[in-house]
C-alpha cells in the first residue's frame, strides 16, 4: 500500500507514511494566542495517533489581525517564556518522530471584528479595498460590512511588514524545533487574496500580472530560507483556480514561480469565507442542496474535492510533490488518490479531530478490512435558527462556521486535562 510507504521530501525531510493531518485551528487559545497547556494536550494525541506528517492550526503572523479570537498567534515581542512554550510545543508534537510543520497566517480582509489588537474602528489589510461579498441580501451586506467591513489597500511599507511578520514567524518555529513552515494562501485569506484578480488589482510591483500578484509569497519563501537552513521545509497551501476570475494558466505560472522558489511540497484546497468550498457539503443546509449545489457525482467517486486539479498541476509540473486536502474518508480513497499519480500525500482533516489516531487505528491498522477503513463521519446539519439565519441571510460561511464549531469541540475533548 502505497499510503503506509514512506516519502522523502525535497528538503530531506522524511515522512513515515503518506497521511498528513491537516491544518485545523484548534479555537483554544483565547486569551494568551500561545501553545498552552491545552492545545500541547491534544497536539500530544496527534502525536501517538501515527500521522505521516502533523501540520498545525494556522498562526497568525500579526497579533493585531486574527483569523479568530481563539488563534495562536506571532506577538512582535518575543520572551523566553514565550519561546519555551513553542519549544516544548515542537517537542510534544514529534514525541513519537511525526515531523510538525507550522501553518503561518495572515487573514487579511477575512479577520473579523473583535479577533486580534486591531481596534473596533481599524479597518483590515487587504491588496485593494475590496470588501467581502457574502451575496445580494441586505443580512449578507450588512454580516459583511459590520463583521470586516471594507478593507484598506495596503501600502508597500504595509506589505513589507507583513512579509517581515510572516519571516519573524517561520523564525521562531525554526529556533522551537518544528521541521518546517507552510504559508496558507489558500482559503481567502491575505495571500490568496494577493494570488487572486478578483481581490487584487494593484498595479505596483504587488499586483498586475499573475506573476506579481505572487510576488509578496515568493519574497517571503526566499526571506524565510535566508534565516532557517536548506534542510527546512517551505510549502504553501494554494487554492484550486476556483474563482471565475482565477484562470488555470495564470494559476499553473504561479505554481512554476513558487516551485522556482523552492517550495518542498504544495497542498492543494479551495474555497474562501464567500464560497466554503473546503467544506464539501458540511454546513449546506439541506434545501440548498438543490441542482448545482449536491457534490459531483465524481466527486463523490473519488472522495477528495480537488483531486481534479491536482491532476493538471500534475500534468506541468510531475516532479512537484504534492498534497491533496478535502474529503478523504476511507482508505480505499485514500489509497487511490496516491496511485492515481495524482496527489503524494493526502491530507486529512475533520476525521482527525474525532480519532487523533485514524492512522493506527483505521487507516494504516492491517487488522481493519477495507471495507471498514471509513471515518464515517455524519454531515454536519445546519438546523433550527441557524438554518432559517442562513437561509434568510445566503450566508453560507455561517454554515461552513458550525461545520467548525463541531470539530473545534472534538479538538477541545482531546485538550481536556485529565486530573
Ligand atoms: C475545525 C477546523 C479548523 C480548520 N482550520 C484550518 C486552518 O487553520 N488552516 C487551514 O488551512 N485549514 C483549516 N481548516 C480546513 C482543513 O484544513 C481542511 O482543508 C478541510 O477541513 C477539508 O478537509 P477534510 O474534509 O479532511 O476535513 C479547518 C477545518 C476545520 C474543520
């Protein structure tokens, strides 16, 4: 079985197995933004659970802008205590020698009100000052405007900040002992909004051209090599060109530069706060689901949400390792993700957050036939007030929002301390 073979990445870094668990963020650290005592409790399950690869909730790269008011997150000052707290961190989360990556975020126009120092009257970083747009409803316009409000056109001194926060972040990983950083650029958040037209339409050296438009990533994967070793891991997460705006070519050039940058491997997701594509049909209450919105039949087939693109990334660029997050339930899936050519690692998220051990336990256990090698996870309802909120608002980031929630809370069941 391809899934339980080891890979050696680029970087050299060795990975047991081809099961990564993805990035989730764990909603557990509310007033401190550091790896309390909690989140090392459950980073400590992941890491007797047999992963090939643990990659961690994203952190923020600026304390000022959150994801969440729970995210983990870079304070500009450093302390020893601080320090210490991520070391021990890098240590519990390789206990068993799964190698850790840390996810490094900024969530540019998608920070809500009340997640991070900003004031209530800041406005958030975005490329150009466009706001999101949640659909035509008077609720979809005024969740948008009074929750993010419009963002402001960064400066490139703005940018160079955040290019240096993004370093200053990899740099303390580094120093802590993780085996490696991955930029999320997926999901709508600033970078993917610096990758997209639709969110992007400076005209400076940010901003103009698909490559442009990558350049702020591309600066921070070379500054971060300058202050880590060759032998640290460097990857991005990266949407699927699932914007109308996002044209495969411009995407794949993007990619090209990225690799050229000497990215280790590129996960491959989709989907933004306006369109939760990274949900599958989670959180799609059940009248929605109504002509285009049930999953493709194919999809369904081949489990994981964006295996199609992967596919054309695999076409140009067949040496580039890659990941493949969304959807991956059951080993036979999995499994034939990898010998499709398709993807090198799968990623797995939700299924995580309920067995910390779906490698030994399930995937990976030879005791466990095929045919039961499932998480079996049940869909996650949008019901009640919520349900009529999302129907009567066609927010449906509120519903990929209780699709969180759910996880969250398993992640907070495997952080509870026992006495
Ligand atoms: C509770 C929760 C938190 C998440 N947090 C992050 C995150 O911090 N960074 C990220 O890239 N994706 C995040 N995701 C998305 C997952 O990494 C993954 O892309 C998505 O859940 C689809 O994979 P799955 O079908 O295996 O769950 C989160 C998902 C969940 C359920």
């Amino acid at each position: 079985m391809l899934l339980s073979q080891e890979l050696v990445l680029p970087s050299g870094l060795r990975l047991p197995n081809r099961m990564s668990k993805a990035a989730m963020a764990e909603g557990l650290a509310a007033t401190t933004h550091d790896p309390n005592q909690k989140i090392r409790k459950a980073y400590r399950e992941w890491a007797k659970g047999g992963w090939g690869m643990i990659l961690t909730g994203n952190v923020q790269v600026s304390d000022d802008y959150l994801g969440a008011p729970q995210d983990i997150d870079v304070p500009a000052q450093n302390t020893d205590e601080l320090q210490a707290a991520w070391r021990e961190w890098a240590t519990e989360c390789q206990a068993s020698g799964t190698p850790t990556i840390v996810q490094l975020n900024h969530p540019g126009r998608q920070s809500p009100a009340g997640a991070g120092k900003k004031s209530f009257f800041t406005k958030n970083l975005a490329p150009s000052p466009i706001g999101l747009n949640f659909g035509p409803g008077i609720l979809a316009k005024v969740a948008s405007k009074v929750l993010f409000g419009t963002p402001k056109e960064m400066t490139v001194q703005d940018i160079k900040l955040v290019i240096d926060q993004f370093v200053e972040g990899a740099k303390r990983s580094y120093d802590a002992g993780f085996k490696g950083v991955e930029l999320h650029a997926a999901h709508g958040y600033l970078l993917a909004q610096f990758h997209s037209p639709a969110t992007n339409r400076r005209t400076d050296e940010f901003g103009g051209s698909a490559h442009k438009r990558v350049e702020i990533s591309l600066r921070i994967i070379r500054r971060i090599r300058a202050v880590t070793s060759p032998n640290f891991s460097i990857s991005i997460k990266f949407n699927s060109a699932d914007a109308a705006t996002d044209k495969t070519e411009d995407v794949l050039e993007q990619i090209r530069l990225l690799v050229d940058a000497g990215i280790d491997f590129l996960e491959i997701s989709g989907g933004t706060y306006e369109n939760p594509l990274m949900m599958g049909d989670d959180g799609v209450a059940k009248q929605d689901m109504s002509e285009d919105k049930p999953m493709k039949a194919s999809t369904i087939k081949r489990e994981s949400f964006f295996l199609e693109f992967a596919q054309t990334v695999r076409k140009s660029f067949p040496g580039l390792v890659l990941m493949v997050t969304g959807g991956f339930r059951t080993r036979t899936g999995m499994e034939g993700a990898l010998q499709s050519g398709a993807c090198d690692i799968v990623g797995v998220g939700r299924p995580a957050a309920v067995y910390p051990d779906f490698p030994t336990k399930i995937i990976l256990n030879e005791n466990v036939k095929d045919e039961d090698a499932n998480a079996n996870l049940p869909r996650i309802e949008v019901e009640g007030a919520e349900k009529w909120i999302v129907k009567i608002s066609g927010v449906t980031a509120l519903g990929a929002g209780k699709t969180t929630r759910v996880y969250q809370e398993h992640i907070g069941s495997m952080a509870a301390i026992k006495a």
